[in-house]
C-alpha cells in the first residue's frame, strides 16, 4: 500500500456522529464531497449496498467496495474511489476515515493510498495534489460533522 495523503483532525462532536454518517453512506460522501474547493454541484446519482456514484462540476464519483467496521470506540470506513474528472483524467484511490472518540468528541485519520492517474495531467495529481486534497478532505469533513443543526 503506497500511502499519498495522511492526516488527523479532532472534531468536535460524538463519535455517534460517524457511526450514523456510516449508515447512509450516499447522503453522508455526498455532503462531505459539496464541502470540497471548487464544488458547485454534487449529486447523488446512484447507491447501493456497497457502492455510491456522485456527479460533480468536475466529473463522475464511483465509490465502490465500500465497508464500515463498528468498534466499541469508533468506526472505520474503507473504499476505493475512481473519479473521472471531464475527458482529461481519471484518478483511483483508496481511502481509509478512521474515526475515534476522543476527549474533544473524535479523532479522525484519513489515509488516501494506492493513487493511480494516467498520462501526463495524472503524473501531476500524483505528484502535487496530495497535500491539496487530503488536507481539503479534512477540512470538509471537520465542517461536516461540526455544522450547528439548531
């Protein structure tokens, strides 16, 4: 496993939060991927048991092969990501949210891996865009999972 991005981040609600994220797994990718730079629109095209496909401005989302593990102090969600952005590229993933209770509400681990992205746009994304997205990944879902709903 070739690790591209991981990070951490505390976030300030209960773990309960990512266990019931973790039961719907199309609503809850698509709110995270409307919190990425540069989305201006997110759709959930399709769900089933173990997969998820998003349109965004920028292209298709399949998630699929995804998988929640629940354990007494958090939960683990895993899936492998292909996202074709437009004609120019397309980029596979793995992603791994580790979420865990905490002293402040919950930690999460991100870890992005396994990333392949053909041609000469995709070297770039492999190269560059690492720290970008993991780091937009956090923050979205720091926004997510703390977002006031009163």
């Amino acid at each position: 496993m070739s690790v591209w991005f991981e990070g951490t981040n505390d976030i300030a609600c209960d773990i309960q939060q990512a266990k019931l994220a973790a039961a719907d797994p199309g609503e809850y990718f698509a709110a995270i991927v409307r919190l990425l730079p540069g989305m201006t629109s997110v759709d959930l095209v399709e769900q089933d048991a173990d997969s998820v496909t998003i349109r965004t401005n920028e292209g298709l989302m399949v998630r699929s092969g995804i998988s929640t593990r629940e354990e007494p102090d958090g939960v683990v969600m895993e899936f492998d990501e292909q996202y074709q952005a437009g004609s120019r590229v397309t980029v596979n993933t793995h992603f791994m949210d580790e979420f865990t209770a905490s002293d402040s509400g919950m930690a999460h681990r991100l870890v992005m891996s396994n990333v392949a992205a053909p041609g000469f746009l995709g070297f770039f994304y492999r190269k560059f865009g690492g720290s970008k997205m993991g780091k937009g990944y956090l923050t979205a879902y720091k926004a997510h999972f703390e977002r006031r709903t009163d």
